[in-house]
C-alpha cells in the first residue's frame, strides 16, 4: 500500500523537522544525518524516504553517495501557506498587548 504523505504530517514529527534544519545549511549524505541522531539508520532512512516524497528534500547522486539538501521552492510554499496564520496571531497578540498595558487592576 503506498500511502500519500502530507507536508504537514511530515513535518508534525520532531526528528523530521531536526533533519530539515540539519540539511537546510549544509548538503548531507544519509550517515552523515544518522549520526546526529540516537535512532536506528534505518529509522532516520525512512524519515529521509518521507522527507523526499513530500518534496521537502532532494536527492542528489554523486558517486556511490546519495547526498540531501532542502527543496527551497517546497519549503516557500510551506512558508506562503503559514504567513497569514503568523500575521493573524501576531495581530491578536499585539491588540492583547496594548489591552494589557492600559489595564489597571481594581484595588
């Protein structure tokens, strides 16, 4: 059965994002990623196999090694979908703010 993967659950995993931010300033081979963690190879291959069909990372042969870097293009629309939800929630938390400041408590 070959289940279809979302960015977002991708991404809801905490040692999928640690990759991502593992590869987004440097391009790495899977062994290379794997040793930064304290999980299995084959555990951090599959994340690596999610990663890739989600379009989150590629893959780039070179030799007998297969290196990752970030799949800038994906993570814009990762980051174009999130940016209204950031400015909605930065709006309330400001109006928050201000209605903070003018509070004064009953003595």
């Amino acid at each position: 059965m070959n289940l279809r993967r979302d960015v977002f659950q991708a991404i809801a995993d905490p040692t999928r994002r640690a990759i991502l931010l593992l590869v987004a300033s440097q391009t790495m081979t899977a062994g290379a990623i794997a040793s930064n963690f304290d999980t299995a190879r084959p555990t951090v291959s599959k994340h690596l196999q999610i990663l890739t069909a989600c379009e989150l990372l590629e893959q780039e042969q070179n030799g007998r090694e297969v290196y990752y870097h970030i799949n800038a293009k994906k993570m814009k629309e990762v980051a174009d979908f999130i940016e209204p939800f950031r400015q909605m929630w930065d709006d309330r938390f400001n109006k928050l703010e201000a209605i903070m400041k003018n509070y004064k408590p009953e003595k």
